[in-house]
C-alpha cells in the first residue's frame, strides 16, 4: 500500500459531488454505510455544509470495509444503483439517516420508499456496473492511502485530526485561506 498523504485520483465530474466547482474548499470523504464512525460524520458534514454553504463542496467515494462490515457493500450498490436515477444523495442521506436499520432487506424497501424505479434498480444491481464503480472508487482510496473509515481529503492533502464538528470545521476554514 502507498503512503500516500494526498489525494492521488481529482476530484472530477466522475464523483458524486455537493457544492460548487469554484468554491475555496473542497472535502472528499472515503467512508463506509455500516461504518458507525461514518454514520456520526455524516451529521457532522451536514452540519458543515450549512455552516459552509458555498464555500464548501463535499465528494463522497465508496470504500466499504467487508470485512467489518457485512452489509457495506451492498449499501453502496444501493447508493450506485440510486445514482443512475438521478438519487445518489437522497439514497446516501437515507441509508446513514438510517444506518442501525441497514440490513439487505430494508434496502430495496428504500429504494422503492425514495420512488426509484424498480426495475431499472434490480437490473443496475444485477448487471455489475455499480460494483465496478465501488471498485474505482476503493481503489483510488488506496492509492491515496486510504486504511479506515472515514477518511477525509481537504483540498487533496489528507486530514489526520479529529472528525469532530469543531475541529474538522477548523481545518476546513484553515485550508479556505490557502
């Protein structure tokens, strides 16, 4: 694994992206849908990107741990599959809104609660191109030196502080002046 401390693969219209290109601070999460530690981050970065507003543009990357976390990467296929219907942040916000529900049968429940199409859902599930997508993402994780979940890029240099409220809104507002 690389040692990396920067973010190896850019942000690109590839990502799942919230916020604006221009704006002065951009945080990439690497993070996991079962990941309690991720579930808790999750409500910090909303927390932030009010606060922020367009000074912030937020980019999460899948990177299911599967080994820890059973259900992982199913939840990110769900996420995958809810992207190709125009619903990536809706099904991201639902699944860690509601992480201590997450099992595979809650997901097509979801899925069908968000209004995506069924079909089209099973068969973006069934056809592999949402695991490829994982996999890309994973992998430029990786590469960056990415080993845990979450795991935060400011401005393409990783962050190694606390993910707390406080503290990541400081580095964030640090980076802006950069």
């Amino acid at each position: 694994m690389n040692d990396s401390t920067t973010l190896t693969s850019p942000v690109s219209e590839h990502d799942h992206i919230q916020g604006h290109d221009d704006a002065p601070v951009t945080l990439v999460e690497y993070g996991d849908y079962q990941c309690p530690y991720c579930g808790e981050a999750h409500a910090v970065i909303k927390r932030l990107q009010k606060a922020l507003g367009k000074k912030l543009r937020f980019v999460f990357r899948n990177f299911p741990l599967t080994q820890a976390h059973p259900y992982a990467m199913m939840a990110a296929e769900t996420a995958e599959a809810a992207a190709l219907q125009g619903k990536f942040w809706e099904m991201h916000d639902f699944i860690f809104e509601n992480q201590e529900s997450l099992e595979p049968e809650a997901l097509p429940a979801w899925a069908n609660e968000l209004g995506l199409d069924m079909k089209k859902f099973a068969a973006a599930i069934k056809q592999g191109n949402v695991v490829k997508r994982i996999e890309e993402d994973r992998a430029s994780g990786i590469e960056s030196g990415v080993n845990g979940t979450p795991s935060f890029f400011i401005n393409g240099a990783i962050y190694e502080g606390e993910d707390d409220y406080e503290s990541l809104r400081a580095a964030l507002l640090a980076h802006e002046k950069d």
